[in-house]
C-alpha cells in the first residue's frame, strides 16, 4: 500500500503492471515539481469551487442557503487542513535534503582520503618493486664479483707472480775511488769504462753538473761561450735526474766548449788544459763516468768541433758534433747537433707549413768546398794517397753530374751552387775538405723553404763520421721542412743515430749513386713526402730545436745504455676545495638509473691499474728504453719526444697473455658479455673527470646519475669557480670517491691536467649538464679498451675546407656522414695524453684556449691524432644527451663557432699541417639490428 499525496487517505493500486508504473513514476517526481504544482493547486482548487457553488445557487434557487454555506465552510477547512501538512511534510523533505548532502558530503571527503591512500600504497609498492630491482641487481654483480675474485685468485696462483711494491731509491753515498790513470782509453765501451756499481737500476740516475763558472777546464787564452755556460746551467737545472750531491751521481758532466779564443789574432794552442781536466774533484784518476761536451754554436769549423783529438781523456765519454772514424768510439760516445737555437720553449713560429708536398724546388744546394791541407798542397792524381784521389775523383764527379741534372731536358727545378755568391773570404787551408755555409742564415732559409729536398754532401775525407758542418745543415733543412738527402749517408753518423730512426725522416743515398739521385726523388710520392717532412719536424722540435732538448736527449742517451727507466713526472696536485676540517653534507636519496634493468658489471672496490712494471721491460721489448711506457705506449716511436718527463704511476699497457676474461658461455653471449669487460686486455677501471662552474644543482643531478655505475674508480670534479660550493650543499654518495679539487684559476685547459689523483689509464672526460646512460658509458668503455690510443667518445663534428669564401678551414657541428673530432664533453681518452697536452703540446694553443675560453677540445683531438694518424672514433648513443633543464652554456653563444673556425685554423699554422682525420668509422654492439632468432633472443637480451 502507498499512502496518496493529494488526498490524505489512502489509495489502493492493483498489484501489477500499474502498481509498478506508479511506482516508478512516484520516484521520478522530484521535490521541486512538487513545490510547483502545490500553489497551482491551491488557486486553481477555489476557482472552481467558487464557480460550482455559484452555478448550483443559481439553478436551484429553492436550496436552503444556510446547508450550502455549511458545505462550503467544511471544504474550506478540509482544504486548509491539507495545506498545513503539504507544508510540514514539504519542511520535513528539506531538512532531509540537507541530511543526505551533509552525508555525501562527509562520503566524497572519505573517498578523496582512501583514494589518497590507495595512491600512497600504489607508489610505495613501486618504489619496493624498484628497490628490489636494484637489489637484485646489486646482489648479481656481488655475484660475478665472488666469481671474477674467485678466477683471479686462480689465476694468480697459476702464474705465482705477487704483486710488486714500488722498488725503492738505492743510491751510493761516496766518491768515486781514485785508481791509477789508463792509457787504453780509445778501446773504452760501457763494459770496460763505465762504473756500472754507482747507478743501480732503482738510482733514478742521478747527474752531477760541475759548475762552469767554478770549474774552467780551457786553457788561459781560451774561454767557454757565456750563452752556453748560462743555457747549460739553465736547461740542466729543469732535468729531474740533476743531483747537487756529488757522492750519489751516476754520471758527471764538464761542459768543456764551445771555446772562444780570447786572443785577438787567435791561438794556435789546444783549447782544451788536460792538466785541469784530470785535476777536477771527482775525476777519479781516469774520468770514468764522466761526460764532456763539446757543444758548438758561434764557430762551425772543425777546429772547434774536434778539441779532444789526440788528448787524454781517459775513460769519460766525448760528446760533440765531429768525430773522426778513429777517433768514435760506438755506443759510448756521441754525436751531438750544434746549439743554434733557443734555449727552449715553442719554435714552431720558425717552421713553415708543411703543405704543398712538393715545392718550387725538388732539390738545393748551397756550399763551397774548403780545401783540406792534406789535398791543397797535391795535385789530383799525384798523392801517395790512393784513397784520396779516389775521394777527389768522386766528388768532381758527382759536382759535374749535378750541373748536368740542372742543365737537363726536365721540368724539375733545381736551385744547386757550388760557389758562394759573394764569394767566403775564409779560403785558408782547413783541417778536412768539407762544404761550408754559403750566406746568411735568413738567405739560406729562404732557399729551404721553398726546396722539396736539400742536398748534404758528406765530407769528401772519408775518415771523418760527422762534421758541425754537416750537422748544421741538417738543423737548417728540418727546420725549413726540405726533406734532406744524405748523399754519402753511408759513410757518415747523424746526431743520436743509436736512438733515433733517421730513415723515417732523411734519405741516404751512396756518393757512387749520385747518378739515380734524381729517380729515386721523383719515385717518392706525396703522402711519403708529407710523412717524413713531418716526422722530420718532430726530430727538429725536440732534438735540435732547443739546447733544452738537445743536452736532455743527452742525458737520456746515457741513461739508455744503462737500462734505468727515466724518472717520474711530478704529477699536478689534486687540492680539495673543502678545509680539512669541514665535512659536506650528504644527500638522502639517489637518483636511480631507470634505464640500467640488466646487470652492467660487477660491485667492486676502487682499484689502480697496474704501475711501474713495465718500465723495467720495455727496452727488452723495443730494443731502446727511450721512454718508459707513458711516454710511448702505443708504440709510436720516434713520433713522441726523447725522454719525456713521466708520470710516477707509469701503467701496464697492453695486452696480457693467457688472460681469461670471466665469462660461462662459449663464445660470449650477450649476458655473459655485459656482466665482463671482454676484449683481449685484464680487467681495469676508469676514472671520470668532470668540469664545472657555478652550476651546483646541475653538478649534483649529474653526479647522483653515476650511482650504481659499474668499472668507476672515482670522480673528479675540477671545481673551476673561485667561490667555494655552498657549504649547505649535499652531495651523493654514488658508491665511489667524489674529489672536489680547488683549480688554480678559471681554465679549460684543467680539464687536461694529469691529476695525482687519476689512478687508472682510461679517463672519461664529461661535461657537467652531459646526460649519458649507464649502458652507453659502458659500451664507450670497451670500445675504448679495443682502441686505447684514440679518442673514444659520443659527440662528433668534422672540419672541411671552406674555398668558396675564407679559403680557410671550418668547424662543422652539422650531423654528415662523417667526422674527425669526437668532442671531450663525453669521451674516453688515455691519461698518456694529459701529460702530452699539459708538458708537451706547444703553450700557444693553451693560451689561445685560455683567450677564447673555448676550443680545448679541439686541441685534445689535434693532439692525439698528430700523434697516432688516426681519427677518433664515435659510438653510437641517443641523438642528443643534453640536459634540458640546464642553464645556458658556453656553448650557446654566436661567438662559439666562429671562435672554433679561428681555433682551428690557428692550431693547424702551430702544427704545420692539417693533423685531424675524416672517417666515417662508427661503434655499435656487434650485435645492433642483428635478427636473432626467437630461441636465442633470451640469451642475447642484454646485448
């Protein structure tokens, strides 16, 4: 039963499909159509009543009126009866309303609460899901530790060679003995006159200078050249193997010449007082281990090259630049240039390009010859001498067939004189027949400069090796970038022949082959040109160029002999930012890794790679220890420079036999391959060098980005800004070391410092707002580990040669087909090379990088390539890895290109050539868009 709405009373329905209707409709009328039709209702409900009794009135007009007026007054109060209670029940409705809205209310309030909740729940069981994850990961690389620690030990036990310590400094502490004096000296070698008993293989091979202000050994009318005395105290004062304690030196060095007469009308007298000599302090009695030089510079005759001639020098070893045959004495001493450059520092201002190959002459020749007593006084063909007159023979003709080569039908030019115009004024008779110098040194390097070869003729006397002379044109002819020809080079020495591979830089040719001479100089094509005209640079640069260079090949030359490994490099020191007395604050959370879900390598402790072994075996394995294997640890011998100042912690380089990279499966699947380094060298690590400046918050996103990063040793971050960081500023813990080091001053160059603090081989260079992935890091790492003489790295740009408008060359970032510079924002490189750049690399191009602040990358590329002839090599990655949210860099700048345009052309005048290298070489997994079949694709999944 439903109670009516309109009526009071109740109204029955039939139980059916109208009950149901009703119902239905009933539900659907709402409160307010209610509140509507109620006063409709009221209105309409009088009218009519009024118009019923006021018809019935009138047609029964008999009615008593007073019956009717009673039926009237009882509706009016059944209708006001029933408004009261639509009102009260209306008012009821109402108060119910805002019963249920308070109710829904307090029910949306505690669904947006569950629902936050469930939200909450919803994230904290993701963050579980990837902890677990990580731990995972973490708990499998502690298991391929255990393993890899496992087969190591296995491995070490097999070889049974422990690790070594560093060997110490074993150094004598007493004079050398006095022993009576020997008169075998012109058989000496280092077997039977060297003192092998005061220079240990640990020594350090310390060198004593005898002071050449206090210890004069040239006679009274004679005195030594104040240039040299002051080069020599200089130059051998930078060398870490000077000792000032004569008690432990190994070697002792008496800088004898050049002598200067001091008479006006010169002197015939020897320059050199034997009596002095052999009354120097620590002489010995027979001068074992002691070194003289004869270093010429002002006076290129032979008289003052050779001052030791037929004199007693007992067993010291005599370094100058002319030798008689019988007067040499191999492997024990040596031919020296004469000092006619600086002291030291860039010469490259001196050097012309290298480009074109070939120049307006294929060959030249300046000279006169100075008639030798022994041939002026004796008609040709009338000496007892028959060997003279066959020199004198040769030599006429070989200077009748080079006016013919000049004169012939060919389209070679030739520029060859054998008189000086204006004729020499010095036509006394001399001690040998040899070519003197004809002009003034600026004519004579015009002439080079525009000559493909120049011509040196060996002295007609046989019995000499070397003459200053000679020597002096081979000075000039590689400082001009003329190729020389050694024309009699079969019978003559060149400075430090028994070190240095002078074939890759000269051309020696027999005096009885002066008629192919001209075949054999078109047969050499241009890339073999361009080869040894810069391999003859090099030479020049660090071993004539500056008497620095040319008194410390010295000392190393002995030192070679001998076996001992040159002394360490004094590393840059790493200074902290931070007092000793502050610790900084560490961050709370860490940034996960979401792209690394495989293992990439095991959880390790930081390690160093292996030091100093090797430099006891290189001279075993490259027949001359010139440079222990920093200095040469890609075999590029003679490209670097002669006993290059060293790191301290030298590394084992190279490839080790019988090493077993840990692996389970045959052949390396792609889980097995990214849980090793693989390759073929011993497991290693790499250190990561980061520069910044006044960007903390981007420093510290880039830094939390290494957690979890396998095979790093540490992180050095090169703290460029003079302001130290906030000391409120919290810094990650990432598993590894992070190293604050306090630079100097504000410079790019110190991105290429060779830190003490770098511990490992491979350093990967990275820019602070650079966003790599852990997976390409790992893949630039071995990738590196196969090419660990090149820049390895992600961002490539090329140069090209702009001939249409600067005819200069151009640095292009544009995406091409190919590149030849991998930008050190992001690449692996070998810490060899931050001892080149900062010790070795010429200071111009350090200072234009300071000047442009820029293009420190491009020079880092210059270098390695100049020194390897290899380009870089890019791996593959994403097509940009720059942090969108960073601040505006360098980079952004308009000027940033156009500085890099000059860098580049600047760095290519400083080289001479054009060092960079095109390829179109690119790194990817061996495995990268291989189709692999769907039953293998699980094992292959971490590829």
């Amino acid at each position: 039963m439903i109670g009516g709405l309109y009526d009071g009373g109740p109204t029955y329905h039939s139980v059916g499909s109208g009950r149901i209707e009703t119902f239905h409709w009933r539900s659907h009328v709402k409160l307010s159509r209610i509140i509507i039709l109620v006063p409709v209702i009221l209105f309409i409900v009088p009218l009519f009543t009024h118009y019923y009794l006021s018809k019935v009135e009138s047609d029964s007009p008999n009615i008593d009126i007073h019956r009717t007026r009673s039926k009237l007054e009882a509706f009016e109060d059944f209708t006001s009866m029933k408004a009261s209670d639509l009102k009260s029940r209306i008012e009821e409705m109402m108060r119910i309303k805002i019963s249920v809205s308070n109710e829904l209310r307090d029910l949306e309030a505690k669904r947006q609460r569950l629902q936050m909740e469930v939200s909450g729940f919803t994230q904290r069981i993701d963050e579980l899901k990837q902890e677990l994850l990580h731990q995972q990961t973490d708990l499998d690389r502690l298991k391929i530790s255990v393993v890899q620690a496992q087969v190591a030990q296995r491995e070490a036990v097999e070889r049974n060679t422990p690790e070594l310590a560093p060997p110490k400094r074993m150094l004598v502490d007493s004079l050398p003995p006095k022993v009576p004096p020997s008169h075998h000296f012109h058989s000496c070698r280092m077997h039977n006159c060297f003192d092998h008993s005061r220079c240990a293989l640990t020594s350090g091979f310390p060198v004593f200078l005898y002071d050449p202000d206090l210890y004069s050994v040239v006679n009274p009318a004679w005195d030594v050249d104040g240039f040299l005395k002051t080069t020599i105290k200089q130059t051998l004062g930078y060398n870490p193997h000077l000792t000032s304690n004569p008690a432990e030196a190994c070697v002792y060095i008496v800088l004898v010449g050049e002598a200067l007469s001091t008479e006006a009308h010169g002197t015939k007298s020897s320059p050199l007082d034997v009596d002095k000599l052999h009354s120097l302090p620590y002489w010995g009695g027979d001068g074992r281990n002691h070194i003289l030089l004869n270093l010429a510079r002002r006076d290129l005759s032979v008289g003052s090259g050779n001052i030791f001639d037929e004199l007693d020098t007992g067993r010291s070893m005599l370094v100058q630049s002319t030798f008689r045959r019988s007067q040499f004495r191999d492997n024990f001493d040596l031919i020296v240039p004469p000092i006619l450059g600086p002291p030291g520092g860039d010469v490259w201002q001196d050097c012309p390009l290298m480009l074109p190959a070939r120049r307006k002459y294929l060959l030249s020749f300046q000279g006169e010859m100075k008639s030798a007593s022994r041939f002026a006084t004796t008609p040709l063909g009338h000496s007892d001498d028959a060997d003279a007159d066959n020199e004198l023979n040769l030599d006429v003709f070989i200077i009748q067939h080079l006016r013919e080569m000049t004169t012939g039908m060919t389209l070679d030019k030739f520029l060859i004189q054998f008189e000086c115009i204006p004729a020499s004024d010095e036509r006394k008779s001399v001690e040998i027949a040899d070519w003197s110098l004809c002009g003034t040194d600026s004519s004579r390097k015009s002439i080079l400069k525009d000559s493909t070869f120049a011509l040196i003729l060996a002295p007609s006397d046989a019995d000499f090796l070397s003459t200053t002379l000679m020597q002096a044109r081979l000075y000039e002819a590689l400082r001009a970038g003329a190729i020389p020809v050694i024309l009699g080079g079969d019978q003559v020495l060149l400075s430090y022949g028994e070190v240095v591979a002078w074939r890759r830089a000269a051309v020696f040719l027999p005096k009885a082959r002066v008629t192919e001479l001209h075949f054999l100089l078109r047969a050499i094509p241009d890339s073999d040109l361009l080869a040894m005209r810069r391999q003859g640079r090099t030479l020049w640069e660090r071993y004539l160029g500056v008497a620095q260079g040319a008194v410390d090949t010295v000392v190393a030359v002995v030192r070679d002999r001998l076996g001992i490994p040159p002394l360490p490099a004094p590393q840059t020191p790493s200074p902290s930012v931070f007092n000793e007395s502050f610790i900084p604050l560490r961050a709370d959370n860490i940034v996960a890794e979401p792209e690394a879900e495989e293992s990439l390598g095991p959880l390790e402790p930081p390690y160093p790679s292996p030091s100093f072994r090797r430099n006891y075996s290189t001279f075993l394995t490259q027949g001359h220890m010139i440079w222990n294997d920093w200095a040469d640890p890609f075999n590029l011998y003679p490209q670097l420079p002669y006993d290059t100042v060293l790191p301290s912690d030298a590394k084992f380089i190279g490839s080790e036999v019988g090493f077993r990279p840990i692996g389970k499966g045959a052949g390396g699947a792609g889980k097995e391959f990214s849980e090793s380094l693989g390759g073929n060298h011993p497991r290693e690590q790499f250190t990561i060098v980061m520069l910044t400046y006044e960007r903390e918050q981007v420093l510290i996103n880039a830094l939390a980005r290494l957690y979890g990063l396998p095979y790093l040793n540490k992180v050095l971050v090169v703290w460029n800004s003079p302001k130290p960081p906030m000391e409120d500023l919290r810094w990650p813990e990432i598993g590894v070391p992070i190293h604050v080091i306090k630079a100097l001053r504000n410079s790019l160059n110190n991105r290429f410092l060779p830190f003490d603090a770098i511990e490992t081989e491979a350093v990967l260079s990275i820019d602070d707002d650079a966003h790599l992935r852990h997976d390409e890091i790992m893949f630039g790492f071995r990738v590196w580990r196969e090419h660990r003489d090149r820049v390895v790295g992600f961002p490539g740009r090329f140069h090209a040669w702009d001939q249409n408008y600067h005819n200069a060359w151009n640095y292009n970032s544009n995406y091409s087909c190919e590149l030849s510079m991998v930008l050190t924002g992001a690449a692996f490189f070998h810490k060899h090379y931050t001892y080149l750049y900062t010790h070795w690399l010429p200071q111009a191009i350090r200072d234009k990088v300071d000047e442009y602040m820029n293009c420190e990358d491009i020079a880092m590329n210059f270098l390695v390539s100049h020194i390897t002839r290899k380009p870089p090599v890019k791996v593959t990655s994403r097509w940009t890895f720059r942090c969108p949210g960073c601040p505006v860099s360098l980079s952004e700048d308009d000027t940033h290109f156009q500085e890099r345009h000059k860098c580049i052309n600047f760095f290519s005048q400083v080289f001479g050539y054009m060092p960079l290298l095109n390829t179109q070489y690119r790194a990817d997994s061996i495995l990268f868009k291989t189709r692999i079949p769907h039953d293998k694709q699980k094992c292959f999944k971490f590829i």
